[in-house]
C-alpha cells in the first residue's frame, strides 16, 4: 500500500503536561483545548497523526479491514462474514450506545440474513479478541441481570469513530466518553454502567482496590443545559445509593461552570483527568 499523502504540522503547545489548568495562561489553555478536540477525532494511532482526513480515513479502515480479515474471519474460518461485517459497522457506527444481540439479531432477520443468536455471541466476542472494540456491561452483582441488560460498545480508539459517522459531524461526545472509558481500563479498574433505581444511567461505575469506587458521569459542555441537567441529577441519585463512591462529572470544559454543582459531585476538566492518574 502506498503511504499516505502527509499535511505536517506541530502540534507542540510548548505548555507543560502536568501544568496545573491555574497556571496555564488563557491563550495557552485555548491550544491546549484545541490540541485535545483534534486528538478526539483524529485518535492515538501514531501513523494517522498529522494526516489529511481523507488520506486519515483511508488509513484507519485498512486497519480495521485487516484486523477483521485476519484476526477475525480467517483465524476462526468463519462462514458468514456477511453478518460479521455488518455487526462490525453497526458497533463502530454507533460508539457508546447499547448493544443488544437480540435486537441485532432480529434486525439481521428483517434484511433477509441468516445468522444464529450463538453465531453472533461469538462475533462480539471474535471482535472484541481483535481490538477493535470494548463492551461495558451494567453493573451489578446478578450474573443474570448482566446478561439480560444490553451492553454498551466502545471502539479502542476514537479515531475510528468518524469511519462509521453517516452524519459526517465530529461525535465529540461520544469519542470523549470512548477516551474516559479506555482510560479506566488501562488504569486498571473494573468497569461497568449503572442503573439508578429511578432509571437514571450513569456512565461509568468504575472499581480499584484499595481505591474508593468511582461514579463517573461523562459531559462535553456546560452550555447543553438539558444535557448536563440530566447528568448531574443520575450523579445526585447514584451517590445516594453508593455514599461511599465519589460521584465525578468529567467535562470537554477546562473551566468551572458558572453554578456549583450539588455536593458531593465533584467537577474535573478531562485533560487534568487524563493526565494525572493520581486525581481520583
């Protein structure tokens, strides 16, 4: 395959990692910020830094088709790739949504392509082997109330998220979430979604001994104030049931909302998240 035509161009803010957001001027924040919003739809993979997006995109499906291919389709000689691609589509397409294997099965059904409940088991778990997503079931201690929810799929980088973006926008939201989600992960805690008993979710209920549990809402900006309103309150409801855990909102925003937020929420910004695995 020939190499990708390259658009160079520094990303070098010359604005420390591990400054503190106080002592970063206005107008450096402002890069930093702009640094991280690119880092969320262009992705991790070192060869698609600095890449035209077309020349990006190419290059971001060759892996995900090679990855299919080989890892997937030839390792476990499967017969109906058919299903198999469409299962891989729909979970890249739709990042952070929940997956039910039923519903997918009896869509499947509905365009005339058979394929068993068991095969597609299989073919998330084949996908999954493969990196090419990650699956977040909800918490709680029934095994069976595990299996009957429907799961939640992550992509393993966010970079692959504008492949499947029919709507051809950024889904910043969603690659955020992506990127707080793969981040608990590579932290080590054990993860999973969280069902409140008025039927609010919570993104993340995240646990690491000796560390206290982590409740974690996921928000791209203050000014979607349905959004963030919705959010907060799901906090406010699984702190009540989790009194222990620390019921965090992780926000695209470096500076604080213009409201306190209801104790005990606590509010970080996610580059401070993300770059100090020591803050909560």
């Amino acid at each position: 395959m020939l190499a990708p035509h390259r658009k160079h161009r520094s990303r070098s803010s010359g604005i420390s990692a591990r400054a503190p957001p106080e002592s970063v001027a206005y107008s450096d924040r402002n890069m930093q910020q702009e640094h991280f919003r690119a880092n969320l739809e262009e992705g991790g993979f070192p060869e698609a830094q600095g890449l035209l997006p077309r020349d990006r995109s190419t290059l971001l499906r060759s892996y995900v088709d090679i990855a299919t291919l080989r890892d997937v389709i030839e390792r476990h000689q499967l017969s109906n790739p058919v299903a198999l691609r469409w299962m891989q589509r729909h979970l890249l397409g739709n990042p952070a949504a929940f997956f039910s294997v039923q519903k997918f099965y009896d869509a499947l059904k509905s365009q005339g392509i058979a394929v068993g409940k068991n095969t597609l088991h299989e073919y998330l778990a084949h996908l999954e082997d493969a990196f090419l997503i990650r699956t977040l079931s909800l918490h709680s201690a029934s095994e069976r109330k595990r299996m009957v929810n429907p799961r939640k799929a992550y992509p393993v980088d966010p970079g692959l998220i504008p492949l499947y973006e029919h709507m051809n926008r950024p889904n910043l939201g969603r690659a955020l979430e992506t990127v707080i989600f793969l981040e608990l992960e590579r932290r080590g805690y054990t993860i999973g979604y969280l069902r409140t008993v008025e039927g609010w979710e919570v993104d993340f209920y995240a646990e690491r001994a000796p560390d206290k549990p982590l409740l974690i809402q996921v928000c791209l900006e203050f000014d979607a104030p349905e959004t963030l309103d919705r959010k907060v309150r799901a906090l406010q409801s699984a702190a009540a049931g989790y009194p222990d855990a620390i019921p965090l909102l992780i926000t695209l925003d470096a500076l604080a909302p213009i409201e306190a937020l209801p104790k005990p929420i606590r509010w970080i910004p996610a580059i401070e998240w993300l770059l100090d695995k020591d803050v909560v």
